[in-house]
C-alpha cells in the first residue's frame, strides 16, 4: 500500500495562470479517436527501417512512422495550399517525463505530472522514407533536456507561460501589413505525441484488482497520437485523434495498415 504525497509544489511553485485558456487546443471540428495496435515484431521492422543513422526507441520509430505516414495523407492538402502559394509548416510537439531528469528525484509516491515537451520541425527535405529525419531530430531536441540546468531553469522560470503570453500578445496586437501578408502564405500546424508505455499501468490496484485494459478518454483534441502499453507489454496500442476527414485519409493508406495488427473505434 503506497499513500500518495500531494506536496509537489515544493518542486513546481503555483504560477500566475491567468494568460492561459483551459480551450487551447480544443476544436469545434468532428473528431474521430481510433485505436491503432502494434505488435512486437511490427514495431522491431519499423526500428530497423528508421536506424540509419542512430538505433531508435520503439516509441521513436513508431513515432517517425505514423509522422510520416500523416505526411503522406496530407499530401494533397499541401499541394492544393501550394498552388495557391500556402506553405503550411507542421511542428510536432513530444511528451516528457521530467522525473529522471531532477537532481533530486521525486518519488514515484506524488500524485502529479512531472511532464515537459519538446518540439521539433522535421526536415521536410528528407524522404518519406527515412521519416523525414524525424528520429534524429527527436533525440537531439531530448538530449538536451539532459543537461543538468535544464530542470532548474523551468523550476526558477516563466518559460511556458511566458511563451503563452507573448503568443496572446502577438495575436491581439496589430500587424503591420508587410507582415500581415507574409503571415498568410506560411500555415503552422501541429502533431503531439505522447507516450505512457514506461508507465507500469497493468500494475495499478485500487483495491478491486489489477486492470483488465488501460486506455485514454476521448479528447477534442486535433492530431494527437497517444501510445499505450499492452497488456502482456510487447506491444503498444496508438490511441489518434483526427479530423474525421483526415481520419479516412489515414485509414485509406495501405502502408500503414501493413504494420497494424489490429484497429478498432472507441
């Protein structure tokens, strides 16, 4: 029986929140959540495919695969904004446990998120084929929050709020035109991950047994790929958020589907 600690605080002080909107993020679109299952061996081809440069984690090649096979369904979308001289840009956001990366680790008794994310823009000059560098340019946005500082200087500072603010600010002021019109030829979109595969979910007992099966609630939130232990944990289920339209789309792409095992609605 472990009693949880409520006291993290001590490692994040409250923050002034007033300049962050609980709907950022949300959508009015219509929404389709699905449930995509790899098995071990699918996932060991997709490390091999990406390990060019560097061996990936099973959550960095299932990563750079689904990126890229998301790249690959809005391939007609990026050429229809082409023509009308659109360049849409797309940053993908990943989850982070700051657990192992505090100097004095909390334990794993406090009820809390100790979460962070890093962001990265893939090269789009790279092939689909080699997932658009995605690996490489994971690992290297994550190696950095292995510095020992880096904690520290999100526990000391305003960083994320303060990136919330001057993004309000920018929106409310007025642009001059010269960049009002740059701003209308450059699109930014957004694909988060997120991963719970290192967490010993399948453990958990609140006093009526262990869970049969774990998953995420439905979230209206867009382009968003959640990854989920299994059970028996050599395979992870990937729970993705898209537009409906966008969804047949991703479904339609036999490439895909040739590494998943099994699919099914919510």
């Amino acid at each position: 029986m472990v009693c949880p600690r409520l006291d993290s605080a001590t490692y994040f002080p409250p923050r002034d929140m007033s300049c962050y909107n609980i709907k950022t993020g949300r959508t009015e679109e219509k929404m389709v959540s699905k449930r995509f299952l790899f098995n071990a061996s699918a996932i060991s081809t997709l490390k091999d495919k990406y390990a060019n440069e560097i061996q990936p984690t099973r959550v960095e090649a299932l990563s750079a695969f689904i990126w890229s096979r998301f790249v690959v369904a809005m391939s007609d979308q990026v050429e229809a904004e082409t023509e009308t001289s659109i360049t849409r840009l797309y940053l993908v956001i990943h989850g982070l446990d700051l657990r192992m990366r505090m100097n004095s680790s909390p334990t794993e008794s406090y009820f809390v998120n100790f979460s962070w994310v890093v962001t990265i823009m893939p090269s789009m000059d790279k092939t689909v084929e080699e997932g658009y560098g995605f690996v490489t340019k994971m690992r290297e946005a994550v190696k950095k929050t292995k510095d020992s500082d880096y904690v520290k200087r999100i526990q000391e500072g305003d960083t994320l709020f303060s990136s919330m603010k001057r993004k309000g600010d920018d929106k409310s002021s007025q642009e001059p035109p010269r960049e009002e019109a740059m701003r209308k030829k450059i699109e930014f979109g957004h694909f988060i991950f997120s991963s719970y595969c290192r967490f010993q979910l399948y453990e958990v007992d609140f006093g009526w047994g262990r869970p049969i099966w774990v998953s995420q609630a439905t979230l209206p939130l867009k382009n968003r790929a959640t990854f989920m232990p299994t059970r028996s944990g050599d395979g992870i289920e990937v729970w993705i958020n898209l537009t409906d339209v966008d969804m047949a789309k991703f479904e339609a792409d036999g490439v895909f589907l040739k590494f998943v095992s099994q699919a099914s609605d919510r």
